[in-house]
C-alpha cells in the first residue's frame, strides 16, 4: 500500500500545482455555473417583464346591481400583474402613447371598444386584444402573467354572473361547480410499490434524477487525468526510470487509478456543487422549487461520485496502457465519453429498468447504465436492487483493473508496438 | 563467471523485423566501468534496457548478480539505477521532491529516505536550487538531477545510457567528474553507454566496441588502442569497424 501512497502522492502534488488544468476542471465549473444562474437571478429583478395596458373602450356597463367599467378592468389587470412581483405593469391611454411612453413593452393588452358591452352580456365573449414584441427574452414570460391574470380577472367575472342567474333562478349555486365541473383532487405521490409518498419525495427522485445526469461531469475530467498520467509519463520521458523502479505494475496501475479517482472526485463534486447552486438561484429567480437534497441522497450521490470515477479511469486503462500517444488516447477518451453522456443523459429522462428487456440487456453491458441504475433504486428505496447494481459497478472496476493489468506491457509503453 | 556483476551470453533482440542485438556476449566485473561505445542505432540502448529488465531477449542470456533478468525482474531491480539516456523530471515537483519520490520507492525507512535524499542533492550539487521546481532548471541541472537520483540509492550496479547526452562542455566535464567520483567512492559497478570515445576513454576501465548489434571487440582502452594501432579510441573504433567488414 506504501507504494500506492507514493505514487498517489507524486499525482496529486504534480496535478494540484498545474494551475490551468486546475481552474479549467475544478474552480471554472464552481464559478461558472454559480454564475449562471446569479446572472439569471440578478437580470431577472433588474429587467422584469413590462406589461402595458390600454384603455381604449372608455365605458361603463353593469353586471347585477354592479357597475363596472372599462379603466375598472384596466385597474385590475394591472393591480395583479404588478401583485405577481415578477412584471411591472403600466396603464396607457392609447395604443399611441404606449409605444411612445414605454419602447421597452414586452406585452400591451388592450381593452378593445364593445369590451364592457360584451363583458357585461349573458350570450357574448369579451376579447382582449395581445400585442406581443418580437425578438423580447421575457416576452413569453411576460405572455405566461398576462394569461394568468386574465384567468383571475374572468374567473371574478364569470363567478358574478353565475350568481346572477342563479339568483334569477332562484336557486343556491357554488359558482366553482359551474366554471370547473371537473377538477382533480390533492395529489397523491405514491412509489411504484404503492408506498405513499409527499410532494418533498417527489422533489427528492427529481434532485436525485438530476444527479444521475450530474454523474456526466466525472467523466471528462478523469479520462484526461488518467490519460496523461499514462501518456504523459512517456512523452515527459520520465516513465522509464519509473517502469525500473522496484514497483509493481499492481501498484503503478492503481496508484495511478486512485490519484485519478480522487482529482476527478473533486472535480465532479465541483461540478455538482456549480449546478445545485444553479438550480437554487434560478428557484430565487422564478420560485419554482424543483430540488429537494437531503444528506442520505447526498451520501448515496457521494458513492456513485467516487464509483463513477473509479469505472471511469478503469475503463479507460485499458486502452491507455496499449495506446502510443495523446492523439489515440484522446479517441479512446472520447469514445468513453460520449457513452457515458447517451447513459446519464438518458437517465435523466428514460425509466431505464422499464425499457423492453432487447433494449435494457445491451445497456446492462454498459457498466455506467448501473452507477445510474444505483441512484434510480436509491430514489424509490429499493435496496436490493440497489445493492446489486453496486456489487456489479464494483467488480467491472476490478475486472477492468485486472484486464489493465494483464495487457500492460512495460516494452510497448516504451517502444510502441512494433519499431 | 562467478565473480561476474553482468553477463551477457548470445544476447539477440529483435523488433519486428529488424534485429537490434544479433549475438552480443560480455562480462562485467565487480567495481568496474564498463563502457559500451558506438554508433547511433548500434544497439547500445537496447543492452542497458535488457539489463535493466525492461526489454525483454529475444534469445540469449543475461543474469545480473547470478539471477536472470528475465525470471528474476523484481530482485534484480533492487541491485540496479538505471539512468535512461533522454529521461524526463516531473517539471512540476522541485529537484528535492524528485530525489523524494524515487527514494520512497526503494527505501520503506524514513531514515533511509531522508538520506538517500540528502545524499542525492549534495550529488546534484544544486545549492538551494534543490527547493525549486525543476520546470525552472537548466538541461545540465536536470541532468545532474537526473544522476543523482540514480546514484543516491547507491545501486550495485549503475546503468547510465549517454549520461552526458546533450549537455554543454562544462554540464559534460561535471557529469563525469561525478560518475569517476562516485565509484571510487563506493566501488560501485557501472556500465554506460556512450558514442563520445574521450568520455569512455576516460571514465571507463573496459570498453566494448558495438555496432550494428554486434560487439567488435572488448578490452581496456589502452588495449585496444595499442589492437588496432591507434593515438585515440575514436581511431581505434573506426579501425576495429574497418577491420570487422573485411
């Protein structure tokens, strides 16, 4: 194990002080993710959607024993919008003096004439005229406050003439009954199994979700450390005093695995880390809450990190021991890659265990199909499962290793395969 | 043969189709510099790297301290420092964790470490340079690093492939000034490698002429320069080529 030590330590000491690969991989996904959504979050309040409404009926009409008028409407429609605190709302007399007042409108809803003669009829719809700006980035934001103040403001008005006819019918109506006959109840979480679950369980499968896909940010940073831990000791040209070392090539590879497997943990957890504070901030920005992390999950995630990197490096060792230069390593590199980016990337939409079984067998011999597969049975609680495909993840890293191992040829690294 | 560090018997090396070593045997003796002189591509690497357990024969036998380098790869790495004729530092370590790291990896002893590695950086002849990392040294420092490290362990036996490859007049004159030192000092075994005849001629107790994988002639220098009629070992090696063509 000393060995193992040795070379762990040479690693890490040689990679931390490579600044540039240590910002590119660690601190630049720290920051720029982060930043991201801090961006989103800052601009969002800087720059909310701005709504114009126009007033261009100008009348008054009466629903029951009601007056209502047109600027009423005006009032509504823009006391809730500003009410959401996500767009601001302006009133304008006309069309004119709103595209000279305020340029920058992302919507302009306008209250056309006959709006109030038809709002306050039994047998006619009122129509509010949308006049959205091309080439606005909260425009459709804006386009999703309008739809549901307009919602608000119907559904006020609606429930007012529902009243009336009851009324006039002389009889007791909920007006809810007559605008949403059909409505669905609470919504019951429950785990395949027919467990109950809460809305925070449901949060919890989406963050682990998430993380199966985040499980993709390990990959391209231990391919590269791995691959110039080899590689580059021969083109440095320091692996020969090294290979002449007494040291076993059990002790070289794994010395070598380890090192990788902690940089590239670190990078990983960098990663992650960048996008749950990305999720959080744009949660600031538009309250939606999608994430639910709890220290069991991030436990289980911490596992899958630290197995995902080991598979990682030891899927890839076997093709760099028998590879003659960067170029090569580099497609070797990539092929593992863009497998392990269809699997996560797959896994963050797919129920892979649901797949037809002439699907699921071929990713089954994909061994990050079951780093993802371990997260997928955390979520729903089956530890079975869950431990299988942690025993499988496990012994396709020892496997791979020992097949490292036996085609790492000492001659080859250092002549290449034929001269 | 008892009494021989090294021995060479039939020593052939093929790659692929073409043959680096085609039949090569000599001996080295306790205590002795032996000087494996000749050419570019002449097969002079190829016969460290056998002895030094990285290659293997293709045919023939090569034993160092008795024990077969083949059979035998790990004991016989313990005997052995190998300095390759190009080698690399890892630029990012300092001169002192160079030394650091290959001395953990042959000594289990803390104390053996800390010695090994002081020995090595009074080798190396750095100063306070040591503590700097050695992206920042010269390739004459490197070079010296380099041989520092593999004299540090104090091996039985040295294998220095070109150890002045590539250096300046005075980095040169340094490297072997250290090397005759050395073994003096410890009566250490060295063979090395080299095309520069002055160096050979000067470091080494015998020589073994090789070229085309195969050796022309083996013997001190003084005798194979009074062999083949010659004021220097340069002319004695042309002479001895000239004379093995005919």
């Amino acid at each position: 194990m000393s060995k193992i030590n040795v070379i762990m330590w040479k690693e890490f000491t040689d990679i931390i002080r490579d600044y540039k690969t240590i910002i590119a991989t660690v601190l630049l996904p720290l920051i720029v993710l982060p930043l991201l959504g801090l961006t989103n979050f800052v601009l969002t309040k800087q720059q909310p959607p701005i709504i114009v409404v126009v007033d261009d009926d100008h009348s008054k009409g009466v629903i029951g024993n009601e007056t209502i008028s047109s600027s009423d409407i005006a009032y509504m429609l823009a006391y809730y919008v500003n009410a959401t605190g996500r767009a601001v709302a302006y009133q304008a007399n006309s069309m004119n003096d709103s595209f000279h007042s305020y340029p920058y409108f992302d919507i302009v809803l306008v209250i056309k004439k006959g709006f109030i003669e038809n709002l306050t009829s039994f047998n006619r719809i009122a129509y509010l005229s949308k006049i959205q700006r091309v080439g606005s980035a909260k425009a459709n934001e804006a386009s999703l406050i309008v739809e549901w103040v307009k919602n608000w403001v119907s559904d006020y008005v609606a429930s007012k003439k529902i009243k009336i006819i009851a009324h006039e019918a002389g009889i007791h109506v909920n007006p809810d009954s007559i605008k949403k006959p059909i409505d669905f109840e609470k919504v019951q979480y429950v785990a395949p199994t027919g467990e109950k679950k809460t809305l925070l369980d449901e949060l919890r499968a989406q963050t682990a979700r998430l993380l199966m896909f985040a499980l993709f940010f390990i990959a391209p940073p231990i391919v590269t450390f791995i691959s110039d831990s080899i590689i580059g000791e021969r083109e440095r040209k320091t692996i020969e005093m090294l290979l002449t070392a007494p040291l076993s090539k059990t002790e070289l590879l794994l010395g070598k695995v380890f090192a990788t497997t902690i940089l590239g943990m670190l990078a990983a957890i960098a990663d992650i880390a960048g996008l749950l504070i990305y999720f959080y901030l744009l949660y600031m920005s538009y309250g939606l809450m999608t994430l639910m992390v709890d220290p069991s999950l991030l436990g289980v995630h911490a596992l899958m990190v630290f197995m995902t990197s080991l598979l990682t490096s030891s899927l890839v060792l076997p093709f760099i021991v028998r590879t003659k230069t960067i170029r090569s390593a580099q497609i070797v590199s990539s092929a593992v890659m863009s497998i392990a980016t269809i699997v996560f990337f797959m896994s963050l939409f797919v129920e892979i265990p649901n797949l037809p079984l002439i699907i699921r067998i071929p990713l089954y011999f994909i061994p990050f199909t079951h780093c993802a597969l371990v997260i997928y049975n955390y979520m729903y609680g089956y530890t079975l499962n869950l431990s299988i495909h942690l025993v499988i993840t496990i012994i396709s890293s020892l496997v791979l290793i020992v097949i490292a191992h036996k085609v790492f040829d000492e001659e080859r690294i250092l002549i290449g395969p034929s001269r | 043969m008892n009494a021989d560090i090294v021995y060479v018997k039939d020593l052939k090396k093929k790659y692929g189709n073409i043959e680096a070593l085609r039949g090569i045997s000599f001996n080295v003796r306790k205590g002795e510099i032996f000087g494996i002189v000749g050419p570019n591509g002449a097969g002079k690497t190829t016969t460290l790297r056998i002895i030094a357990t990285l290659v293997k024969p293709t045919s023939g036998t090569v034993k160092v301290f008795g024990l077969d380098v083949v059979k035998h790869r790990s004991k016989v790495r313990k005997f052995i420092g190998y300095l390759p004729e190009d080698a690399g530092v890892y630029d990012r370590l300092t001169g002192w964790e160079n030394l650091l790291f290959f001395a953990k990896l042959y000594f289990k002893d803390s104390k053996e470490v800390e010695r090994a590695v002081e020995y090595g950086a009074k080798i190396a002849g750095l100063g306070d340079r040591i503590h700097d990392r050695t992206e920042t040294y010269s390739k004459g420092m490197k070079r010296r690093l380099l041989l520092a490290k593999t004299l540090m362990l104090k091996p039985k036996l040295a294998l220095l492939d070109e150890p002045t490859s590539g250096l300046d007049v005075f980095a040169a004159v340094e490297v072997r000034r250290l090397i005759k030192e050395y073994a003096k000092e410890l009566n250490t075994t060295i063979i090395l490698s080299s095309h520069n005849m002055l160096e050979v001629e000067y470091l080494c107790n015998r020589v073994a002429l090789i070229n085309n994988g195969i050796i022309v002639d083996i013997g001190s220098p003084k005798e194979l320069k009074e062999k083949y009629n010659a004021s220097n070992l340069e002319e004695a090696f042309v002479n001895a080529i000239r004379g093995s063509k005919k």
